[in-house]
C-alpha cells in the first residue's frame, strides 16, 4: 500500500498539488520543492526510502503552479523567478510551517536558497540538490536577456498544444530529454499526463518553458547567499550540471556550509535516492540535537 496522501490548498491563483506522507505523531516537517518541468514525484523515491528512516516525520512534496496535478497561472503570467518566492511564502503561512526544513531540486532550491535568505526565521535548514544558490549572469547580458525571453513568448503564442501518441511515447521522450532510465522518470511523467478519450497531453503550462527576461548579477547572488541563517547542504552529482563545480566561491557566502557529490547527473536524487536521504536524515539530525 502506497504511503503517500494526495492533498491540495487554495492559495491566491489557484490550487496547489500535494503529496504527503504523514504519520499521526509528527516530530518534524520537511518540505521538497521539485525543478523546471517536473513534479512532485520526483521525490518519490527519496521520500519513501527517507520515510523509513524516519517514521516520525511529516514529508510534503508539491506541485509548482504550471506543473503537475496544482493550477496554471493564468492570463499572461510567465512564472517568474520572483514569484516563485512569493507563492513559497504563501504555502509556508498557509500550512503554518515554521521554521522549516526545505529540499529543493534545481529550480526548488534556486528557489529555496533565496526564501531562506529573505526569511531566516522561517527556514531550519535547507538542503541544495544540482543548484548553488540564485542563477546569476554577467550584467551585459542584460538586453540579450530580454530580447530572448520576449521571443520566446512570441513563439509560445504561436506554438499549438502538443498531443501524445501514448503513455509510454511520453515516458521514452521524458527518459531520453534527462537521460535517465525510463523506470525512473515514469512516476514524474504519469503526474504530468492528462489522459482523457480523444487526446493525451501534458499538463505543463507551456508558459513554464519561456525564457526568463531577468537573471540577477553575481553581486545580488552572492548578497543573497550570505543572509542565509540556517545550516545548509548541496549535493552535486558528479554527470550533473558543470557550472556548479566552477561556482565553489559561493562556498564562502553561506555561514553552516557543506557539500557532497554523488554519483549521477542533474536528477542525481532520483538514481540515488538513499544516499540523498542519509544527507538529509544527518542535517535533520544535526538540526535537532
């Protein structure tokens, strides 16, 4: 029998997703925050094995707006770094759960770096998967920047909805795009497919995929990183994002630091997910003795 719970909240534009495991005696809270285009189930895997482990404890996965089973923004929201932060802020008030312990993947912990940073006092702990803290370019690149993200939306206005030819059509794209076995990736795939008589389509709102029209310096990255309060962790796996071996300066910005490679690429959580979870079960730990 599955332990998770499906559960939901209204929050000002629309609902967000949930999937839970929740025991009846609850010690700590864990909130995972999932990347760019994938979903709550991409912590499936890690939750159960961390579940385990610790029985006691009460884990929530959630859906971003635009992504998986919660609501696309409407009108012509483009899902802004920003306001990301922003809607984390409101399911924090909402579920009353404070301070925190938050694991991001990728966007979730781009994400979850600079909530912790804008309130501390909200955030026990974080844990970093595949991300460093804030994307950050070069402050020339500022024109380029826009003028991409707005052509971007251009083609998004002219691009028709894309229908599938099967589940398992949609499962072999989704393990060929991140290179991934396709056991892994079918859980994220099933919670983003809408399956009704006549089509089958991806719940993702198409607006998630435009490009960004801003991208903060390194100067407001690093600022950011350094009013971090909370002991933090990032795990990297070692096929994952290059970038984020080149960035070990940001080390230095986060006052409780530590960092792990393991083997895998940018879903290194998802090929292993008990090693990630013995990292989050010992900040855990750490957090409360």
């Amino acid at each position: 029998m599955s332990p998770f719970q499906e559960s939901s909240i209204e929050l000002h534009h629309g609902t967000i997703a949930m999937m839970e495991i929740k025991p009846k005696n609850t010690h700590q809270t864990l909130l995972f925050l999932h990347g760019w285009q994938d979903n709550a189930a991409t912590f499936k895997t890690t939750m159960e094995t961390y579940a385990q482990e610790n029985p006691h404890h009460h884990l929530i996965a959630i859906d971003w707006f635009g992504h998986g089973r919660s609501s696309h923004k409407g009108g012509d929201n483009f899902y802004h770094f920003f306001d990301y932060i922003d809607d984390l802020h409101q399911i924090v008030f909402h579920l009353k759960l404070e301070p925190i312990v938050i694991i991001g993947h990728s966007l979730g912990a781009l994400v979850a770096s600079a909530y912790s940073a804008v309130f501390p006092e909200k955030v026990a702990a974080l844990v970093m998967i595949e991300a460093l803290g804030p994307l950050s370019e070069e402050e020339e690149a500022i024109s380029d920047r826009i003028r991409q993200g707005i052509l971007s939306r251009q083609r998004y206005r002219n691009k028709p909805q894309r229908t599938l030819k099967n589940t398992q059509t949609a499962i072999e794209l989704r393990a060929s795009v991140n290179q991934l076995a396709e056991r892994l990736v079918e859980p994220m795939v099933m919670r983003s497919l809408s399956i009704n008589s006549s089509s089958l389509q991806w719940t993702t709102d198409a607006k998630v995929k435009c490009d960004a029209l801003y991208r903060m310096s390194e100067v407001h990255a690093l600022a950011l990183l350094s009013k971090i309060e909370c002991p933090v962790i990032a795990i990297i796996g070692t096929e994952g994002y290059g970038h984020l071996k080149e960035k070990t300066h940001r080390y230095d910005y986060i006052s409780h630091f530590d960092w792990y490679q393991i083997e895998g690429g940018h879903h290194c959580h998802l090929e292993n997910p008990i090693q990630v979870s013995s990292y989050i079960s010992a900040l855990v730990n750490k957090i409360n003795t």
